[in-house]
C-alpha cells in the first residue's frame, strides 16, 4: 500500500492560524501564521512533501523550529532553509543526515511510501546550518509571538513554545498524553526532567492546551501536575515503574491517570 502526498498528511486548525498537520506515522508538525511570518514546528520524517502543504495553507516566509533532534521531528528539514534548534540537539540533529543512517532508516517505510517518492533523494538530502534558540528567543510573527522554553530531559536540546496569545503550549515530545520516553540513549536523568517540567509549569497561567509531538488531538495541562509529582515520587523511591517492553528496548513504565513515562532506574 502507498500513499499519495495528499493522502500522507491530516490537516486541522486547532484555532484561527494554527494548523496541526500529522502524519501516517504518527508525527505531528504545527504551522502558526502570524501578519508577516509564520512558523512551522518540527518537521515529521520528511516522507512526502510538507513544503508543498505548508505553501497550500501560507504564502508568508517560513521559518522552522525544532522541538529536539529526533528523526521523526528533523527529518523533514531538508525541504526547508530557514531553521531553528537549541544547540545542544544539533549534532543529534545532523547524525540522522548522515547517509548510512538515512538508508538503514528509510527501509522501514519502503512498504507505505509514494509511488512517485525518490528514496534517493531523501537518503541523499543535506540541509542548511540552522540557527540557535535559547531560553527566552521569541519568534515574531506580527501578530504572534511564540517564547522558546527550554525543557531539557527527553533530549539535552528539547524545547517546548508558548504561543500566549492563543494559550498554546507546544510540547514536542517533553509532555504528552501517550508515555513520555525518559528511557532513550538520548535521554537525561529524571531529576533533569523534573526541574524542566517545573519551569514549564511556571507559565501555566499562560496556556491552556498543550499540542504535543505525537497525541492525536490537544492534550490538558493537568499532564504537567501529574507528571511533576508521579516523577518526584519515582525519584523518592515512593513509587516504581512495571518493565516492559517497548520498541527501544525493556523500561519500567508508570502509568498515571492522564499520561505516563518510560523511565530506566539507572537514570534517575
């Protein structure tokens, strides 16, 4: 089974000028129009054109910002040039640019993609150097501005985007509803986690739905109180995950009302 372009991305405005597009893979990019620019956050794996979808909803430059390094939220950068990434993450970034990797990626999806799809094109893509965010960088569209939070934890770089005007919080993969992955290679310890979700929280009076990576519709900030106590808790010893399997291998999983997070206890 294959799919056309069209068919490969889902498209709904969550609100006036804010478009969540998700993937068949299950990854999800957030393009905000403002007056005089708009911004398009993360990237999916770059398996159909979003550069044309994009153009099909804003005729205003783009830039592009990345919520950490992970291929399925960079690897759709080549098909852009004006890009964003907390430093810490770009080299994380750039490993999945390197083309023994991007081979050994694209075989997994070989069975759904496009007739008209150039695999080589997409094993062989380069993008440009991206610029760097920190705390506090505002992206300025005009009539929007979405403030840069760090949120390291789930990558060294990732970060979450505050668009206040509409009370959105863009999460990336930092808070979700579906299990937050504490327990990659690429992942820091808890306690990190932890005061990252905190300084998040501080500016909970600023929004009111959070738009996550990976979750199928808006997701409620009662996920951050959750997630701050259950992981306090995990570090306290007051509560422990159950093992089990999942796709990068045997974590302990607790599981709250809300949400849930993979974690190992060797990185608390």
């Amino acid at each position: 089974m294959s799919f056309k372009n069209s068919e490969w991305f889902n498209l709904d405005e969550v609100k006036d000028g804010v478009w969540f597009i998700s993937d068949k893979t299950g990854a999800n990019c957030y393009l905000v129009e403002g007056e005089t620019k708009s911004l398009l956050i993360d990237t999916g794996w770059g398996l159909a054109n979003l550069s044309e979808q994009v153009r099909s909803i804003t005729s205003l430059p783009v830039d592009v910002v990345f919520t950490h390094g992970h291929p399925d939220h960079v690897n759709g950068a080549f098909q852009f040039s004006d890009l964003y990434i907390k430093s810490e993450d770009e080299k994380l970034m750039e490993m999945f640019y390197d083309k023994e990797t991007r081979e050994q990626i694209i075989n997994r999806f070989k069975e759904i993609l496009a007739s008209d799809f150039s695999i080589d094109d997409w094993v062989n893509a380069q993008i440009t150097k991206p610029s760097h965010v920190s705390d506090g960088y505002i992206f300025d569209l005009g009539i929007r501005q979405l403030k840069v939070i760090e949120c390291p934890g789930h990558t060294a770089g990732s970060i979450c985007l505050l668009d206040s005007m509409d009370g959105i919080l863009f999460s990336g993969d930092s808070l979700l509803a579906k299990p937050v992955l504490m327990n990659l290679e690429t992942s820091m310890g808890l306690k990190t986690y932890l005061n990252s979700i905190r300084y998040v929280n501080t500016f909970a009076d600023d929004f009111n739905m959070i738009l996550s990576g990976h979750d199928d519709k808006p997701v409620d900030p009662i996920i951050i109180e959750e997630l701050i106590c259950g992981v306090s808790d995990i570090i306290q010893g007051k509560i422990e995950g159950k093992i089990e399997k999942t796709r990068f291998g045997d974590a302990l999983t607790y599981k709250f009302e809300h949400t849930a997070i993979n974690y190992n206890e060797d990185c608390l």
